[in-house]
C-alpha cells in the first residue's frame, strides 16, 4: 500500500492505495465518482476518459502512481462551481445520448479539444473524437453538440 | 491468501433436476414468458387491474406512474410519461416515475421487440384514463356537479365556464390509494385532443449522464461488498459443448491478501475486497480446462450449416403464381455479429437469510427473477430484481448472466457481491445474433408485377441457458423453438410486395451445435433485407425500372407507400445517381423492411474505393412509421442509431471463431463505426397520430442494410453476396 497524493476536480485526496492501481478504480471506487466509466480496461474506447493535467488520458490503464501530484479533472469537473459546461449544455439541448454510457469520456475528450482549439473545423473534431466508441451511434448529434458549444465559447452564438 | 472454495451446491443442483421442482428453475424469458403468462397469469406482482398498482396521486398535486419497461437509452422513462400525462391532463413536470422492480412496478412484458411504447402506450393509457375518470366521479360529488360539466387543466378539476369552482387531483387524493379496479369503461382520449403525446419532450434521464451524476449498475455499491471476476476460457464455443474445468490453482494470488476463489462445478470465480485486487487475482489465476474443439472454423462456416440441418419447416406458403417472364435469384451469408455492448455486463446481488436483492440491468426483470429463483433455490417471492440500467444492449447480452454469477457468489459468502465482466468475457461469450444463409428466388411478369417469391434460411433458433447455469450447475443446453425473430420473417421476406404467391422455409440448425444466439437489435432482418431486396432491384433492374418505381408499382400498401416515398423525397431520389471521380464509384441505393410491426424506409449514397476495397456510406436517409411517433425527438434519435449500427454491421462486424472459440475478444479484432465512418444521416419520422404505437427501436434496419446493398451495385455493377464488407472482400468481387 502506498501513499498517493492527487487532486481531482479541485479536490486533494490522500490516498492508501497500491501504485499500480488503475486510476479508475481510484476514482471510482475510492472517491465515488462516476464520470469517467469502465468499457475495456484495454485503452480501446475511451469510456473512462479523464483530462490529467489537461491532457485526456485513459484512466483504465493510467496507474494512479504516475498520476501522483497531478490534477485529474472528470465530467464531473470539467466547469467550475458544478454549473454545466457550455459543451454540456449544448448535449443536453441536442439531447445528444442514448444509453450516454461514453458520454463521460466523450465530454471530457471534447473539452481538451475546445480549450486547445476554439474553432476546430468539422474534420478536426472528427479526427479528435475518433478513438472514442459509441455504440448507440449518436455521432451525428454530439457532433453538432461539439460545433455549437465552439461557436458558443468564441463568442458568435 | 486465496483458498480453494469446494463446491458446496451439488445438493440443490440434484433437487432442481429432480423433476417437479425443475419449472422453478426453468429460464423464462422474452415472449414465452408472455406466452406463459397469457396461460397462467401474470408473475407474482402488483395487480394490473388496480389504478394503485399504476398510478398514485401525491397531496402537492403530482402522480407518480409505475413503469414496467426498463430505460435501455431508447427514452421509455419520458415516453411513458408523457402518455400518462396526457391521458391525466397533467403536465410533464407533475409526472414522476420510480425505479423498476419486480414488487414495485407491474408486469408489462419484457422490454424487447421494441415493445415498451407498442404494448406499454396502451397499458399505460387504460390506467391513465381510468384514474382520470375516477378523480373527476369524486371531483363531481365534492363540487357538487355532473362529471359532464367539468374541465380538467394541469391537475386542476373546475366547472366549465366556473373556473373559481374548482378542486385538485391532489386535494381528491393527495397520497391515498384509489382502490379502484379498472372496469374497462373509461376510454382513452381522442388524439385530435393531444397536446403533450406526439410532441418533443426533452428526455429525463441525460442532463445526469453529461454531468457525469447518473448512476449505472457498473456504479452500484453496498456495504461490505466483494468484487468479483469470473474464470472462462477467453472465448465461447458451441453452446452445447460447455469447457470443463480440469484445475484451478490459487497459489499465484498469495501476494493479494483479500483474494478468494470461488469453484462450482465449471463455474469459477474470484473476489477481493477492493475491485483492482479482483482484476489481478482474474489475471494471475491459473486454471486448466478442456475445452472441445466443438465449432467449424469460421472461415468454414457457412458450408458447415448446409451440412447440419436438423429439420426443414415450411413458415409460410400462400397463394398461386402468376406470370413469370423475369426470374432472378441470389443467394447470401451473413456472420455472426455481438451486441458489443460499451459497458461490460455488470450486477450487484445481495443474497442472505433465503432472501435475494439483485441490481441488474436485465431487459425482463420479472423472467429474470424468475431463473435466480431456481438458480438459488429459492420461491420467486423471495427473489426481488430491481432494474438498474446499465449501457446500451441492443438485444439480449449478458446481463441475465452475470446476475446469476453474481448471485452465486453472494449466496455462497454471505456477502453483497458485485461481479464486472471484462471486455474479453463480454465478446468471448456473448450471446450472438446467429448467422444466416439465405436463397431467394422471384420473378415478375411483363410489366414488372411480382408473380412469385420464394425465400429459404438456414440459421439457428437462441440459447435457453444462460452460461453460469450450465457451468455451475451442468443445466444442459437448450435452445428456444423456432419462432418470430428466429424463423426466416414474413414482414421482411417480401411482406411490404403484393404478391400472388409466397413461400418462405426454415432450415433449422440445432442451437446446441454452434455459438449462442440470442436476439439481437431487428433479428435477422439485415440478413433478409440484405438478401431479399437485391433481387428486387435485380428484376427491377431485368424490367428496365427505377428502383423506387419497380417498388411504388409493387408495394402492398399505403404504409409501405409511405415510408419509401419520404425517404425517396428527403433523399431526392433521382435513381442511382452513379458517378465516378478521384478512383471512387459512387451510387445510390433503396430498400424497405422491418422487424416485427413498423414500417421502414431508406436510401443510401455509398463510395465505394476499388483500389483500396474501402467502402464508405456517405450519406443513408431512414424514414420509419411507427404509428403514433410518442415523442419524434427520440424517435429520430431512434432512426439514427439504427442507421449508425447499420453502417456498423454491414461494413464491420463479424465474430470469428477456432474450432475452440471465439477469438474477436475486443474492439481491435471486433472493429464497430467510429466518428470517422458515421455517413450524414438524415431521420425522417412517418407520423401517424392516430395508429396504434408500433415500435421505433429497430424496425428501419433492414431497409438501411438493404439501401446500403443496392448503393454497392449502384456504383460497381457488383452484387455482395457476404456482409460485412471489408476490403478483401470488395477487392474480390471487383476483380471476379
């Protein structure tokens, strides 16, 4: 058992836990959060996104001790305060999921993208998105979801 | 360190095969569990013919309505309720629901052929409108008028034209039962009267799933659980052929403290107090098995189905042949394909004291009850499933089969137990939509008018068992009888053509002979359109007719008119449109079918790289009649799944299997649409507001497989005799 420092949607946690724990264990099972969900364990579909430092990581595989220090950020965390994120309220609106098991690694996916690109064409985010699965095919409209909270944030909506 | 549990149930195990007792145990599910229930009545539950077991009316003036179809992300938990709403004249916001559970909410069927708005709008209705006549009988004697005189708005009884004299749903209630039976008398409104039914409601249940709050079965935890994983060889073979366990060595785990193991019969399992220790335990565990070499090799294995055919059954035959101046056959295979579901199966059970809570994402919780009950040995009253979803599943994945692991387990430590399969256990041992060959022969006359259609299918019927029974227990393999979603379709085989003469053949394959089968999402129907409407554009095309107008001049009525004129018109339908530009062929395609009841259209723009062998669906128009569309919102986000995991299966998916099993076993080797595959699509929703509700969860399937079909020839000039259409696949038919 070891002793890992890191903080998650603002929030330090010192935890007892073993190093090679997957971070979404950690998160899910010891901090009780349920944004970033497990589908593979293999990296393959990015249910289990989580941003790390900024960067989206597959919290599946990601060991929490590397993570130690860092700030992880979930689906939960992605907007300060708990109000939604633009991005969320743009899913919302276009009523985006279905089953929106792989919205939390979706959400979290398409906020790295914003925040390094605030006007990514459509082809951009396609390419951005890709290594996230869903299974009940609403591609179509978290796409436009993702293109409306960017004309959002820049401003022109 | 981990310790070899010994297997302790071999006594109920020979009690539950000690014949009277076996019917407890018998897995019921889907529509022989109606059919069952038609005979000797509903499961045990609340009453169906009380208002109380439906609807309770709250003092702050909301109701709270008892629903038994489980969300599966299809959107029942707002549908539903807009029907009550509706029928109560009630707003949205004064409509709550509550969980689904076998004691709590009343039996309404499973939630599988896309049944919950088709059987549950009217189920819902009757109650609803029984419940609004028995508030205004009481409101009428509270005010002191005839019920003739009153008007209803948001809850609130008053006097036409008195709005001052007025009392409401809450203060005639408010929190007490109804105690009324249904009599059958109170009619449903006049949808000419609707003002919520056939509008778009924002669904319910998804601001939780963006922000990350909603909580899934994966997510449920009780005090002093154990996680659990399960042992299986890594991927299935005949569901006849069950591995054996040779030996299970625990020495590897010294190092996990918490690990335990777990053996009955076949059936092994690990568990550890924290979920991470689980999954390692799952990982160093060594166990022996011998597994039989009981499957063809994939590649071989549509020659093997003509070889094993157990039984032939005419489903259909009818009518006399006409004039047959065009005649055109073709002949096709379809794989086997896996619900490939994004989170693997998962279930809490708490089993203790000869009483058992399981939390399972089930599609029938009552069936499922049902088999715990004789899994554990238990009456059924002492069995309660509460439904909590899970992710999408498109048909009959493994959630019935971990609830049973899990509740093993919990019997047998006396702990709540919460057993996560893995990616691996999901493909390896999902029950499959069963491959097809399918032989279809039709001819026309001059005119291009059908005369005769003939359609022959091998494919199997679904596993009865689920496989933590036969492993634990040694249940023996049983498949279901033939029957609709099993047996080649009436509605697809021809079903949307007048035509003088049909027949349509089964041949059978035992189930016990090839990987499990279960339905999955529109069963067969891709197959059969796939293969079907070929040869409908073939004779269109022998005739020297447009596509759509070989079908207009064909169609059988004004439902399948309607559905392929708007998809013709939302596609601008001009015929195939071939073209070719940068090496890529282009065409456009259309086709009609269905699943069970519904009415499906589409066309598709395929691309198709003759070089490379790559295909792309550009863009697929679907329209879909329904009948009354509840909701259209979720019925158009409905129609876009579909036609996303059209594309899916007709361009991706394909199990692969060993003589000794499975081996796509993730997404890699079991590649599924991705953003970049996604074609443009366009939804097009057929209302029809005063038809019966008919189902909008696949019924526009086939007809997108179909589309996609036609569009290949439209752009090559070849025909795919085998989805899915891969580049090996492609480079082979260009070149022949």
């Amino acid at each position: 058992m070891d002793t890992i420092a890191i903080t998650v949607n603002g929030e330090r946690h010192e935890l007892a836990v073993d190093a090679d724990t997957p971070l979404l264990y950690v998160l899910a099972d010891t901090i009780g959060l349920k944004g970033p969900r497990f589908g593979c364990g293999l990296a393959q579909c990015g249910a289990c996104s989580v941003l790390l430092n900024g960067q989206e990581v597959r919290s599946c595989v990601y060991p929490v001790g590397s993570a130690a220090g860092a700030e992880v950020v979930t689906a939960e965390g992605i907007s300060a305060g708990g109000a939604p994120h633009p991005l969320q309220e743009e899913l919302i609106a276009a009523q985006a999921p279905q089953c929106g098991y792989c919205y939390g690694g979706m959400v979290v996916k398409a906020a790295e993208l914003l925040e390094a690109n605030p006007s990514p064409s459509r082809d951009e985010i396609i390419a951005h998105m890709d290594g996230h699965i869903c299974r009940c095919g609403t591609y179509p409209r978290l796409l436009a979801a993702i293109e409306r909270a960017a004309e959002r944030m820049r401003g022109d909506a | 360190m981990g310790e070899l549990s010994s297997p302790t149930e071999l006594s109920r195990r020979g009690l539950l095969k000690a014949g009277g007792v076996m019917l407890v145990g018998f897995s019921l599910a889907g529509p022989l569990a109606q059919k069952v229930a038609a005979q000797f009545g509903p499961p045990p539950g609340p009453d169906r013919d009380k208002i109380d077991s439906w609807i309770m009316v709250h003092a702050d003036n909301t109701a709270t309505i008892l629903i038994g179809f489980v969300e599966l992300g299809q959107g029942a938990t707002t549908s539903l309720p807009q029907v009550a709403a509706e029928e109560l004249d009630l707003d949205m916001d004064q409509v709550k629901t509550v969980a689904h559970e076998t004691e709590v909410t009343p039996f309404q069927g499973g939630t599988y052929s896309s049944s919950a708005i088709a059987n549950g709008r009217p189920q819902v209705q009757r109650a609803a409108a029984h419940a609004r006549a028995a508030l205004l009988r009481r409101a009428a004697a509270h005010l002191g008028v005839a019920v003739e005189a009153l008007v209803v708005e948001h809850g609130v009884v008053s006097v036409r034209g008195e709005p001052g004299r007025s009392v409401t749903y809450g203060e005639l209630v408010g929190d007490r039962p109804f105690e009324v039976t249904m009599d059958g008398e109170a009619i449903p409104k006049d949808p000419s009267q609707y003002r919520i039914v056939g509008q778009r409601k924002a669904r319910r249940d998804l601001a939780d799933k963006v922000m990350g709050r909603f909580e899934y079965v994966q997510h449920k935890r009780l005090p002093g659980m154990l996680h659990a994983r399960i042992i299986r060889p890594r991927g299935q073979g005949a569901f006849g052929a069950p591995p054996s366990l040779l030996s299970a060595d625990a020495a590897p785990l010294a190092d996990i403290p918490d690990a335990q193991v777990f053996r009955q019969g076949d059936f092994l399992a690990v568990l550890a107090e924290s979920e991470w220790h689980a999954v390692k335990a799952a990982r160093l565990i060594e166990s022996e098995w011998d597994i039989p070499a009981s499957l063809p090799a994939s590649r071989d294995l549509y020659g093997a189905m003509r070889d094993r055919v157990a039984s032939t059954n005419v489903v259909l035959e009818e009518g006399e042949a006409g004039e047959a101046l065009h005649r055109t056959s073709f002949t096709a295979e379809t794989p086997y394909q896996a619900h490939a579901t994004m989170a693997p199966n998962c279930a809490v059970a708490d089993v203790k004291d000869g009483k058992a809570r399981v939390w399972a994402s089930s599609q029938d919780i009552y069936a499922l009850r049902g088999t715990l009950a004789g899994v554990l040995g238990l009456e059924q009253t002492d069995a309660t499933v509460q439904f909590t979803e899970g992710s999408g599943t498109y048909g009959h994945s493994l959630y019935d089969d971990v609830a049973i692991g899990a509740a093993l387990l919990s019997q047998n430590f006396g702990r709540p137990v919460r057993l996560q399969y893995s990616r691996e256990n999901e493909h390896g041992w999902d029950t499959f939509g069963p491959a097809h060959i399918g032989e279809v022969a039709i001819a026309c006359d001059a005119a291009g008018k059908l005369s005769d259609y003939e359609y022959a299918g091998w494919q199997h019927s679904w596993a009865f068992v689920e496989t933590n029974d036969q492993l634990a227990n040694g249940t023996p393999a049983r498949g279901w009888p033939m029957g609709p979603s099993r047996s080649v379709n009436p509605a697809v085989c021809g079903g949307m053509y007048a035509l003088p003469r049909r027949k349509l053949v089964d041949h059978v394959l035992n189930a016990e002979d090839w990987p499990r089968g279960a339905w999955l999402r529109s069963p067969l129907d891709l197959s059969f359109a796939f293969i079907s409407e070929q040869a409908i554009d073939d004779l269109a095309a022998q005739v020297g007719m447009d596509p759509v107008a070989f079908r207009r001049l064909n169609i059988a009525d004004h439902r399948w008119q309607g559905v392929l004129d708007a998809a013709a018109e939302a596609a601008g339908w001009n015929g195939p449109q071939v073209s070719s530009s940068d090496g890529r062929l282009r065409g456009r395609g259309v086709g009609l079918g269905t699943h069970l009841r519904g009415w499906g259209g589409a066309v598709a723009e395929v691309e198709v790289d003759p070089e490379s062998g790559t295909v792309r669906v550009a863009h697929l128009w679907g329209a879909l009649d329904a009948g009354c569309a509840v909701n259209p919102d979720i019925v158009e986000a409905q129609i876009t799944g579909q036609l996303v995991q059209t594309v899916s299966r007709m361009i991706y998916e394909e199990v692969h299997f060993t003589p000794q099993g499975v081996t796509t076993l993730d997404w890699n080797s079991y590649p599924v649409a991705r953003f970049s595959d996604c074609p443009e699509i366009t939804p097009v929703v057929v209302q029809r507001i005063d038809e019966p509700s008919s189902g909008a969860g696949e019924e526009v399937m086939a007809a997108a497989a179909a589309a996609i079909a036609n569009a290949f020839h439209a752009a090559t000039g070849k025909r795919m005799a085998t989805i899915p259409f891969t580049p090996e696949r492609v480079k082979a038919v260009m070149a022949a």
